[in-house]
C-alpha cells in the first residue's frame, strides 16, 4: 500500500490537554499549553517528533493550536516552517480551514453572502500558507444543521446548497490560482454529512474548483455508506481521512455547542468499528486512488500509540490489497 497512499494524522488527534499535562476537555487546551510553558516553537517540535515516532508520513494542520498562524509564529514563516518539515523528513499533506477571522473572535458564515469575500480571501491567504509548504489541498466543512425539531429549522435544500456553492467556488477558484485544490470534507451533524448532500453539493459545485474529501465515520455517524459515496464521486475524491464508527446516531440526537464532544462516541479507531475496511481499500485499488489517508483520533490521551496501532491494523489487514 507504501507505494499508493502516505500515511498521515490531522492534529487533533494530538488535542488531548493530558498529553500536554494538564486536565480537562479540548477548549482547555491553549491554557494548558500557555500554562505549562509549551510556546509555538515546542509545542511543533513536540509535533515534528511524535508524529514521526508514529511511523506517518506527514499530518494535516487544522484549527488552533495547531494551526498556520501557529506555524508562522514558531518558524518565522511558510517558509520556516516548509524547512522544518524537510528537516525532520515529513510532508504537509493538507490544510483543513477554520472559518474564525484572523484578528477577530467571529467566525465567517458560509451561507451568509456577505461572508463570502472575505471566505475568499481567507482561502486565498490559507492556500499561499499551503503552497510554500508543498501541500496542495485545503479541506473545508460546513456549518452545523439545526436539531430535528428545532423551534426555527435551518433546511439545507437546493437554495441553501447553491448559496453556500457560490461561495466554495470563488474559495476553490483563489485556491487553485496557489496551486491548491479545496476539498469539501463531512461532518455528522452538519450540512454536509450523508449521501444526499454529497450528491446535492457536488451537483451544485464546478467540480473545476470543489473536490471531495470522504471521512469514512462521519458518513457512517450520519447513517450513509462511505464506499457507495466514494463509488458514485469518485471523480472528485482528492483526499481521503479514514476514522471508524461504532454505528450511526440517532436522528433527533441533538445538536448544540455540545457537538462535537457528543459525537465521539460513536467514533473508533480504524479496524475498531463498523467500517468494512477490506471493502474500502479494494475500491480505492480500483478507482486508483494515489494520495494521503490522513487519522483522525479526536484527542487521544495517547496519540503516538493509537497511531502505532493503526498502522499495524493496516499491515497486517490491509496491505496485501493495495500496494
């Protein structure tokens, strides 16, 4: 499998605040960074090393504190930090897009039309970061559906879907003007998560411009299939993130500020869960897939370990299928 896919971890898997010796959930994090003296400059070589130690090829930055403001701030640059990754032998195998302003605490609302030049010039920035780094996709998810029975339901239809495409096509096209590629990436409880909105987003989407990044869990949390998906699109997939889950969750299961720590336990490490992973190395065999499988571990207390063990599934179960 070596000679297709590159093995790599979004940094969340390292956002456990234990690992960084403090306590609590991952809104905790940068405190206990600051508290516990971990400046930009350790908390990346702390980063470079494990991720190594684990056996990847290289890791996916995503949202504070590991992320490009972060990265320039330790190394002085794109470029400082482009070397510090040749230095320790490691790829940038993407960038996954926060949609917080830089400077300010708002986040930018994809399906606000007012948001979406400064989206643009978000992704224009974030994608020149990416560049200098070698890494040519930007990953970038939605925002977050209403509860079933919300008072005021949010409904993602077809006018909804194309005024946030509007949107990931002027993002997709400042990106490839870098050299970069935007991916549209799932997440259980958003507007993004099921096999009915891949259809209806990648139908809306020049797929000039806006390409596909499949989470084998967050399809199967929200009750879809991620081999069927990746089958019928598999023109626009670009980048592949490989969680398992235990099953999907329920339908009224509600969605608020607690998400995304809600949302965990129904995720597992890989060969741990419900995701036929024989089946989906064989259809990436088949659709020729040449590129990343990036881990995700949402805060492991022990990230370098679940990693190891990973890849050991995956030499053992998986490699004599795709080489």
């Amino acid at each position: 499998m070596t000679a297709n896919i590159k093995f790599a971890t979004d940094l969340v898997t390292f956002y456990a605040p234990e690992y960084w010796g403090g306590t609590g959930d991952m809104s905790d994090l940068e405190g206990v960074l600051a508290q516990n003296g971990w400046t930009p400059e350790r908390f990346w070589e702390r980063i470079f090393g494990d991720v190594k130690a684990a056996g990847l090829d290289g890791f996916e930055i995503t949202f504070p504190p590991g992320n490009w403001h972060s990265a320039v701030e330790a190394f002085g640059s794109a470029t400082g930090f482009a070397d510090a990754l040749r230095h320790h032998n490691l790829e940038l195998c993407s960038g996954y897009m926060s949609n917080r302003i830089p400077g300010t605490t708002r986040y930018a609302n994809i399906a606000d039309p007012a948001d979406h030049a400064v989206l643009a010039e978000m992704a224009d920035q974030y994608s020149a970061f990416l560049a200098t780094c070698q890494s040519d996709i930007m990953v970038v998810s939605l925002p977050l559906r209403t509860s079933l029975l919300a008072d005021q339901p949010v409904f993602v239809d077809s006018r909804m879907a194309q005024t946030i495409a509007d949107a990931l096509n002027q993002m997709g096209y400042q990106a490839r003007r870098r050299g970069v590629k935007v991916a549209l990436h799932p997440e259980a409880f958003s507007m993004f998560r099921n096999s009915r909105d891949v259809d209806l987003f990648m139908l809306a989407t020049d797929p000039s411009y806006v390409h596909l990044c499949p989470d084998t869990a967050q399809f199967v949390v929200a009750g879809s299939n991620p081999i069927d998906i990746v089958a019928r699109h598999r023109d626009r997939v670009i980048l592949t993130h490989w969680k398992d889950a235990t099953g999907p969750a329920p339908i009224d299961t509600p969605i608020d500020d607690t998400i995304y720590d809600t949302q965990v336990q129904w995720f597992a490490a890989v060969g741990q869960g419900v995701v036929d992973w024989p089946a989906w190395t064989r259809l990436l065999r088949d659709i020729d897939y040449r590129g990343w499988a990036v881990f995700e571990l949402d805060a492991a207390r022990n990230p370098v370990a679940d990693l190891k063990q990973i890849m050991a599934y995956i030499k053992s179960s998986l490699q004599h299928i795709y080489k």
